[in-house]
C-alpha cells in the first residue's frame, strides 16, 4: 500500500459556515468573510500542478457556500486537477446542483455520530436527518461519495451503527477521523481528543467493519507504525501531501493549524510551497522514527502537537 498515493492540495478558501459545530478547527460560522479570491487560489494551485499536485480537496467553511465555488472548480478542471469536496450536507438542494454542475471526483459528507450526537456537536437540530438526506440523494444520482466520521473520546458506541446506515446510503468509503482539540474544538466541553487507547480501538474496530461491508471501505486516520517501519523515510518534497490553502492566504505544508514557523508563506505574497523549512525536516524525521517505533500511533496529532501548544499558548494569553 502506497503511503502517499496522490499529491494532495487542502482548499480551505472560506471560514464562512451555515453551522457553528462545537468542535470545528477552523472555528466557521456564518460570521465570517467571504472568503478568498478564486484567481488567486488559482495562482498557487498552478504552481503546485508544475510540481505534481494532481489532487484538490476542498474544504472550509461550508465549500458549497462559497462564493467562488464555480469559477474555482472550472480552474481546478483546467488545471488538470482531481476535485474532491466535503461538505455538512445541511443543504441537500444545494449541494446536489453543485454535483450535477461539476461532477466532483468525489463528495464526503461529514458525520460525527448517530442523530442525537451529531446533532449536538453540529449544534443544529436536524442536522444529521439533512446530511443523511444529502448522501442519500447524491448517491441516489450517480456521484461517487464518502463520508467523513469525527471521532472523539465518547463517540466509539455509534460507529458501528453508523457505519451501518453511511453503507446502506451507498457511500464507496468511511472515514474515521481522530478530532484535534485545535480552533472551537480546544475549548469544547462536548468533544474530546480521543486517547491513544481509543485510537487503537477505533482501529482494530475499523478493521473489522470493512470485512463486514465488503462494498464500503473503512478506513481510521491513524497510521500504524508497521506501515511506517516497512519503508525507509521517503524524501522530504514526497511526504508533503496535502499543502494546505488556508482561508486567510497562509499556506501550509502537511496539516493544518501547523506552527507559524512551517508555513511556505501568503497567497498574497507568492508562495514557494517546495522550499521546505529545516523545522519541517526535523519535524517530519523526528515524527517518522517516533511512529515506526510505535505500535499505533496517531500520525497527525504528532505533527501538529507544537502547534497545539503555540495555539493554547494564545488562548490562554487572551484571558
Ligand atoms: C472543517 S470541516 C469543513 C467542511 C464542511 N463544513 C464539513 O463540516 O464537512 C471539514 C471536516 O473537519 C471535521 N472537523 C472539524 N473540526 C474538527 C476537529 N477539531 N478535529 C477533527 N475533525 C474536525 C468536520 O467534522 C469535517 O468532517
Ligand atoms: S465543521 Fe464544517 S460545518 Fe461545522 S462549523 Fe466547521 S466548517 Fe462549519
């Protein structure tokens, strides 16, 4: 199995919402900015395709919502890149007219449990009925989907039940994704990271559900240090995947919400997102060794754990 399979680029071009989710990163909500501008997001992507970036995945902030969705999907077709969105689902309509006027590669809708739980992290009272309803009718058309599952330290008893009606639905994959107490989420009394315990449970159990649904893929966001000790270090430039486009022009290697110090730069004063910084490369050396002397590790939690701690620091400085 391939480590790095695509050269992946995170579009994150608005922080705007039509949710405030009680464990969101990005902190959204309709409060915010528009967003960027779709020419100048096309600028870095064009240099990110010289380099072999053949994958944009879009994200925010509600993506469905943005203003520039159009005219920053036809750029990325023009580019030759893949386009993958997620999206709350919250709009059924909406979202299925996007598909049939883009056909995105693939649409994940985002799930952080069964109702009662999804609907108090989303903070949104039918919520979950909604994004049921959107995979639903997109699979129902045709279009390729996923769904992204948040997983926290209480969320494990609705996984399998889930994973039942996402399957049922028609999504080709689940994806079980760790929750970062980074943004709303490091404040958050309802969500917690889960431990390294749960993570192990999360994948063994992740393990067993794609046996039981041989039609749907399962995977868990955690690596296994097997899967790192069985290579050598790949160069640095083909670890870097996704680059991640954030809605304020910073662009990022790896991960986002990573410490100022790994950033490549703004969108507004060009980018070299290949220069890499030698914080990063010690970042990621340390990281793999770390991990491949692990049993299971949670990859991305220990990539961006100094920045939880730049983060928290700011936090506590404002109060
Ligand atoms: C930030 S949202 C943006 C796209 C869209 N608004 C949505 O909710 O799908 C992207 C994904 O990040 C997840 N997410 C938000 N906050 C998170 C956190 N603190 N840790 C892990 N995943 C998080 C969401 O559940 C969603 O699946
Ligand atoms: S997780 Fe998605 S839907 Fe929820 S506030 Fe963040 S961007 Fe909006």
């Amino acid at each position: 199995m391939a480590l790095m399979a695509r050269r992946v680029v995170h579009i994150h071009p608005t922080l705007l919402c039509n949710l405030t989710c009680a464990h969101c990163y990005s902190t959204s909500s309709p409060q915010m900015p528009r967003g960027l501008d779709p020419d100048d997001i096309l600028k870095a992507t064009a240099q990110l395709a010289e380099q072999g970036y053949d994958s944009a995945s879009l994200s925010g902030g509600e993506p469905t919502i943005y203003f520039g969705l159009d005219r920053l999907c036809d750029g990325l077709r023009d580019q030759n890149f893949s386009v993958s969105v997620i999206t709350n689902g919250l709009q059924p309509r909406r979202i299925v007219s996007f598909a049939e006027r883009h056909r995105p590669d693939l649409i994940s809708v985002s799930f952080d449990g069964l109702a009662p739980r999804h609907d108090l992290i989303r903070r949104k009272q039918g919520s979950f009925e909604r994004a049921m309803e959107s995979l639903m009718r997109l699979t129902g058309a045709g279009h390729r989907c996923g769904a992204v599952v948040s997983l926290g330290e209480d969320g494990m008893e609705d996984i399998p039940a889930l994973v039942a009606q996402i399957a049922a639905a028609g999504a080709s994959h689940v994806q079980i994704h760790p929750v970062s107490e980074l943004g709303r989420g490091l404040t958050s009394a309802i969500v917690r990271e889960p431990s390294d315990d749960t993570l192990l449970r999360a994948m063994v159990l992740s393990q067993v559900l794609d046996v039981m649904y041989p039609e749907c893929r399962i995977i868990c966001d955690a690596l296994t240090g097997d899967l790192l000790q069985a290579k050598p270090r790949p160069k640095v430039g083909e670890l870097v995947s996704p680059v991640v486009i954030g809605a304020d022009g910073q662009v990022f290697p790896v991960a986002y919400g990573l410490a100022g110090q790994f950033s490549f730069g703004n969108l507004s004063d060009g980018v070299s997102p290949t220069v890499y910084s030698a914080a990063l490369v010690d970042l990621i050396d340390r990281c793999w060794n770390d991990a491949a002397s692990r049993a299971a590790t949670a990859f991305y939690p220990d990539l961006t754990r100094l920045s939880h701690a730049e983060r928290k620091a700011a936090v506590a400085g404002q109060t």
